[in-house]
C-alpha cells in the first residue's frame, strides 16, 4: 500500500521523545552528564541553550518537560512579547510550576527579559531560552545569574549519518520508499553541522524523485537538486566575530594558507571588503610594525584599490596583501609600547611639561624659563644631544622594547649608541 507524503515535516515527524533517542550532545545528556543527573533528580534549574540551529535545542527543553511532568509553553522572542510572558506567568500561578521554552532569547531587549526575572527567582516558572548568539553579549547579567548556561554543539558527522540511518528506519513515509545512499560527502556537507537541515535535505530529494522510482542519493544529484552551498556566517552575529578572529590571529601566526582559507570564508558569506582591509590595516601596525615598514603601506594600498575596483576583482587584492603579511616578519612592539604609555597615563595623570620642552611664544613666558636649555638636535653632531624629553616623576622610563628581528635590532643598535645606558638598549 502507498503512504501519502505526509504533511508535517520530516524533522517534526521523527523528534525524539526521550534522552536516550536524542542524536548528539552526549556530553549534557548521556548517563552522568549534567542534565541527565538532573532528569534523574527530579530538579531542573532555569537555563540557557547556546548553540547553532537544527542541534536539538527545542527538542531537549520538550523531553525535559515531558519528563518532569511540567506543563509546557513554547514562545518565540521574534514574536512575542512581554503580553505573552506575563500570560504565562499568569498561568503558572494558576497551574504550579511550569516550563516556559523561549526561542531565540538574545531577540529580547532588557525589559522583556526583565519581566521574567521575578517567575524565575521564585521558581514558578523553569525558564529553558534558546540562542544561536553568545549570551553574554545578549542576555542580560540579571538573568544570567539564575540561569545554566549550556552549549551545544553541531552534530558532527557520524551523528549526522545516525540521524539519516534513523530517520529512513523510523518514518513510515521514507519506509515507504526505496532509498539507497551511494554517497553523502556533499549532503553532509551542506547541512552544516545542522540536523534538522538535513533532514528537510533528504526529504527534499526524496520530493525529486517520481514516486514509483528508487531515490538513488549520490553526490551528482545531491549537487545536481541542492545548486549551490551557502557558507554559515552570518555578518551580524557570533560567526561573524569568530571567522575573523580566526583570519587575524592566521596571519599573525604566519599561515598564509588559512589566512587566505578564512578570507575566503569570508567573502563566500558576503562580508564587505573593506572591512576585511581595514582589519589588515590595523594588523600591519599591530603585528608586524617597525620589523617591516612596508607591511603598512601595501595594507593601505590594499584598502585604497578594494575601495576603487570593488568585487569580484578586489578579492585578489585582498589575497595578495593577506599573504604578505602573513609571511611577514612580525613584531608587536609599537602596539605594546603604546599600551604602556597609555597604562603610565592613566596611573601617573596629567604630569607637567618640563620647562626646557615649552613653547614661549609670548615675553611672559620667557621670563617663567619657558624653552630654557632646550638643546636644539640639530645644532649637535649627528642631530643629537643627550637631555629629558620625559616629565621629572617618570624620566627615563622606557615604553619602546624593539623587537628581535634585523629592522628592530638596528633600531636598538641607534638607540643604544645616542642614549647610552639611559633607556638600557
């Protein structure tokens, strides 16, 4: 007999309804873990899920609802609102303790999370948010603080290969019809780590397939039904910041292979250019500085051409100047004397001009000593002459360590033979 493709979809069809049928996030949920202990006990505090879509957030916040025998509430933060919150809290009173799961939590400002800070101190609601974004940055301290946070991870691959062998055992449509998988390199890939992708995948290419014909799943079709892989970043969020991370700290670690990878990445998702040259900019200072002058130059030249030609063509221009500067001598220097003169600043005040380094534009100030025995560089051998350009409570404090390489060490060689054993180069 032949089953009708069903209505709902696949990932609703097979959602787990017990720990023990759940794919994934083995190190909450396993015998020991932390939220299997706490099924066991009977006692779930309020928390937080942090990870990427289609991991089984929602899935686990039901199952622990179902398993503590606690009614359940389901709110979305993109439409919801404090109305709805407070409808729920409303019923809690009515009902006991109840479990409110909000979706998309870091959506919330601070008033609508605040509104459900006095349930979760009581304890009348066990709130279970759920965030794709960092919730240190997007849920606010005050909830924080009575809240678990846990994080689950993207399914890697043999949990992905499970969740599709479960998914054609266990759905009497899938049943129904004659799968074979040859190969699933380019389905696994596309789902990105994300269950519930791929499953609306298979369920996609089962559609493609005339009803009464085997569905052949190869990498061809895979390719040939699916068109194009979408790169996971997303400009605005977490990715963004980790993607770029890994792109800085690739070429201060002089890897231009992945500094060129995670630029890549980059432009595949749609970051903007310029962005990406104007990191490089402040990275050429950062990283490389005096070791190689030249760093800055080529950066800013990188960021003066990305602006006037644009994309496609720009993205060489950035590959070019990432590999420069990934196989350039490095050296932070500039950066970490900055850093310390700034730290002086902020301990030391607004210390006073020695006089010698005045300006006496007027009578009055010349006769306060304003530029006297000020020693003119110029007037001396080699533009030089010894004296204290620093105010008198922090003189002779060094800020510049010029760093190991043969740039910086000539650098060191000229300071140390005007200053002698003053700033000890």
């Amino acid at each position: 007999m032949q089953v009708t493709n069903p209505v709902k979809p696949l990932a609703e069809r097979i959602r787990p309804e017990t720990v023990a049928d759940m794919t994934g996030q083995k190190h909450l949920i396993a015998p020991g873990a932390p939220i299997y202990q706490a099924l066991q006990n009977k006692s779930i505090p309020s928390m937080i899920f942090w990870g990427p879509p289609g991991v089984g957030k929602t899935t686990l916040a039901k199952i622990i609802g179902q398993e503590l025998g606690l009614h359940f509430y389901y709110l979305s933060a993109i439409q919801a609102g404090v109305a709805e919150i407070r409808k729920v809290i409303e019923e809690a009173k009515k009902l006991g303790k109840v479990l409110l799961f909000l979706d998309e939590i870091h959506r919330f400002n601070k008033s609508q999370q605040d509104a459900l800070l006095g349930a979760v101190e009581n304890g009348s609601i066990i709130l279970i948010g759920a965030t794709t974004e960092n919730p240190s940055f997007e849920v606010n301290n005050a909830l924080l603080s009575r809240a678990q946070v846990y994080v689950l991870q993207e399914l890697s691959r043999e949990e992905l290969i499970e969740l599709l062998q479960n998914a054609i055992q266990k759905d009497s449509y899938l049943q129904s019809r004659k799968i074979e998988i040859k190969e699933l390199d380019l389905l696994l890939q596309h789902s990105d780590g994300d269950g519930r992708k791929l499953l609306n995948l298979l369920e996609l290419l089962v559609s493609q397939t005339p009803q009464d014909d085997p569905v052949i799943i190869t990498n061809s079709f895979t390719g040939m039904v699916l068109q194009k892989k979408t790169g996971k970043y997303d400009k605005g969020g977490e990715e963004h910041y980790n993607v770029i991370s890994a792109f800085i700290k690739s070429i201060r670690g002089s890897d231009p292979n992945a500094a060129v990878y995670w630029l890549a990445r980059m432009l595949t998702g749609g970051e903007a250019p310029e962005f990406i040259a104007r990191r490089m900019l402040v990275l050429a200072s950062e990283d490389i500085g005096n070791a190689n002058p030249n760093a800055l130059l080529i950066a800013s030249n990188c960021f003066d051409a990305v602006h006037k030609i644009g994309m496609p063509e720009g993205r060489i221009i950035l590959s070019q100047c990432a590999i420069y500067l990934a196989t350039s001598v490095k050296s932070n220097a500039s950066y970490m004397a900055i850093e310390e003169a700034m730290a002086t600043v902020q301990k030391t005040g607004n210390l006073p001009v020695p006089l010698h380094l005045r300006n006496a534009p007027t009578k009055l100030m010349k006769e306060l000593d304003y530029g006297k025995s000020y020693a003119y560089a110029h007037a001396y051998e080699n533009n030089f002459v010894i004296q204290e350009f620093l105010p008198e409570n922090i003189a002779g404090q060094k800020f510049y360590e010029p760093g190991n390489n043969s740039r910086e060490n000539e650098q060191r060689a000229f300071l140390k033979a005007r200053w002698k054993e003053k700033y000890k180069y």
